[in-house]
C-alpha cells in the first residue's frame, strides 16, 4: 500500500516541480541583468558623516536612545512565515518609545519586501492599530488562510488566492486604501512577469498609485503557493529571497537614518540581509542599525498548529527586542552601522515546533529527490 501510494503521489510532484522550475528558471537568470526601474526623485536630508577616527572614538547608543535621538525611516526584510515576528518586533520599538503613535511620529517613510511589505503598509497607515493587528493574528487558523480549499488558485498559478488574508490585510490598512492617500511613504517591491524586471512600488516612483493590498500582495505572491498579482501594467511575482532580501531596494528619498528588521535565520534568509551605509547608495549611506532577529518561529501550515507558531513568534520577537532597548548598539562593518543582534527567547513548545520544521523540511528534500529522479 505504500509503495502504492509513493507511486500515486510521485507522478503529480514531479509534474508539479518541473513546472515551477521551468517557469521560474528563466526569471532567475534575468535577475542578473535586469534593474529595479525605480525612475524615482530624493529629497535631501543629512546623510551619515562617519569618519574611520571619529567612529573609533564614538561611543554607541542603546537603541532606545538611538530611538528617540532623530526621525528615521524604517525597512522589514523578506522571510518566509515572517511577518509575525516582524510585527513582534515592531511593536516593541513603539515599547521602546512609549506607544504606537511616538513610532509613527518618528517614522519618515517605510519600506519592505514580501512579508516585510504588509508590516510596512501597516506602520505607513495612521491610526491602524499594531496591538490590534497582533491580537487578530493569535486568532489565526491555518484551515481558513492557507488550507481554504474553497480558495484554491490552481488554474492561476498558485495554491490558494489567500482571500481571507488580503481582507485581515484591508481591515487594518482600510478596505480600498490607496498608495497615493498613505500620508507616511510606503514603498515595496516585485518582479514583474511582464517586463523580466525588479519594479518599485509606492512613494516617489512610476507606480506610485493604486491599491495598497494589491501592492503588498503583489510583493508577496510568492510561487507556487500564491498566484501573480495584477498590479497597473505590471503582474507581480515575489522573487524577494533573490532582488530584495534586505527590503530596502525600493525605499526613496535620502532619509539621514535608517533601521532596519532584518530576519535572518537561515535558510529563507542569512548575513546578507544585514545592510551597512556602504549597501544603500540609493540612499545616500544613511546611518543605519541592523536589529538582526534570529531563533524566531516562522509560522508555516504544518504542525503544532497557527495556536502554537503565532504566539511563539509575535511574542518572542517582541519580548527579545524589549531586552535589547537599554543595551548599547554593537559597531557594525564600517563607520556609520550599527547592529542589535536579537535571539528570540525560548518558548514552552519550541522543541515540537523544531521537530516539525526539521521533519517537514527533511519531508520536502524527499519529495524533490523522488522528483528529480523520477523525471
């Protein structure tokens, strides 16, 4: 019977993976190529002025006061099963300040890739609450988002349309909202399926108007589970671990200072996330810190279950970010960076949620192997 089974199960797999692969191999080697069409205009704010000398004889803040110093802009990273715990530790920098609207009050503009776009677009809308967003999110159920089999995409190009989170999505952001009407600039970006190239979205480029959700949901269509998102002339495919992994690509303006949440856990994400004043000419090598999360959970449709990854996630990052408010900043990899290395803290349940990653990712290596050699 189970010989039966692997056999019922190997055909439809290998069928499956050798589409992707040959839809996506042509896009992956354009990247390389191919440029992020931004067509964007700065305002001029006071980059970093670090010198080797005055940097080796400074003195770095805690975070909390590189906080509270001066205005910011503020970028989240791609990670897949993420943005819980990029919304965790948004909200402990709004612990840091006070309250959500000391955040927002320091926030010049946002940006973020894939996962990292949704907090983004969050932060950018005023009166939107995190707390709120954060408690709707212990209430997810993965048989209502991901496994909606009254949802699938199949004859689109992915698994699910993912309906029931675009409209959380909406419910925070508002039902309709519109990039043009965001009074904080919000940028993100894709991969346009059309065109072969990276594209910026939001504030000061070309696609500077439209849909909020579409926009952030065209960030994040990542395939096969999600299908391409029309987006004006564009449709939008979530290549971020390869054009944006750091979610500052399509950030405009020159910002003076920026921070970072860079998740960075291997293997949706690594070191390379991490960007220095060096990595952001487009910017004006601005000062940057890097608030580096590692150990968080990803929340992902497989066992103990969205009741146990959700907390775990919104919670450990939060918690290991407030610890890292009065610590001084690390000096980073040259003048002008600074780093806060975050390890979220141990969880009642993080030895089952380890056991389940490791067995559905040992899972998914299978599948690929018994796919490759049967094709």
């Amino acid at each position: 019977m189970k010989m039966r089974c692997h056999r019922l199960w190997q055909k439809p797999m290998a069928a499956m993976l050798g589409r992707a692969t040959s839809t996506l191999a042509p896009l992956c080697a354009s990247l390389a190529s191919c440029g992020c069409d931004a067509g964007r205009t700065v305002t001029d704010h006071t980059s970093c002025e670090w010198t080797a000398e005055t940097w080796d004889a400074h003195r770095p803040p805690t975070l909390r006061q590189w906080l509270s110093e001066k205005p910011f802009a503020l970028a989240w990273s791609q990670g897949f099963g993420c943005e819980v715990a990029s919304l965790g530790a948004t909200l402990a920098l709004a612990d840091g300040l006070g309250s959500e609207a000391a955040l927002r009050k320091q926030v010049l503009a946002t940006s973020g890739a894939s996962s990292g776009a949704k907090v983004a677009a969050v932060v950018a809308t005023p009166g939107a609450s995190l707390e709120a967003m954060a408690a709707s999110l212990k209430g997810l159920r993965f048989r209502d988002v991901l496994c909606d089999l009254g949802d699938t995409a199949l004859s689109r190009g992915g698994w699910v349309h993912a309906t029931k989170m675009r409209a959380h999505l909406a419910h925070f952001v508002g039902d309709g909202a519109r990039l043009e009407d965001l009074t904080t600039p919000f940028n993100t970006t894709a991969f346009d399926l059309k065109s072969l190239r990276v594209v910026a979205i939001g504030a000061r480029t070309p696609r500077d108007k439209g849909d909020v959700v579409d926009a952030c949901f065209g960030s994040g269509a990542f395939p096969p589970l999600f299908p391409p998102v029309a987006f004006g002339d564009c449709l939008l495919t979530d290549l971020a671990f390869f054009t944006d992994a750091a979610g500052l690509r399509g950030m405009a303006g020159r910002p003076g200072r920026v921070l970072q949440i860079a998740n960075a856990d291997f293997p949706m994400n690594g070191p390379w996330v991490v960007k220095a004043p060096s990595d952001l000419d487009h910017l004006g090598r601005p000062e940057v810190v890097s608030v580096v999360l590692t150990g968080v959970t990803r929340v992902m449709p497989i066992p103990p279950g969205a009741g146990a990854r959700v907390p775990a996630a919104l919670d450990g990052a939060r918690s290991g970010v407030r610890a890292a408010l009065d610590a001084p900043l690390a000096k980073g990899s040259e003048p002008g960076h600074y780093v806060a290395r975050v390890r979220a803290p141990a969880t009642p349940r993080d030895a089952e949620i380890r056991r389940a990653n490791a067995a559905a990712a040992l899972g998914l290596v299978v599948l690929a192997l018994a796919a490759a050699r049967r094709s």
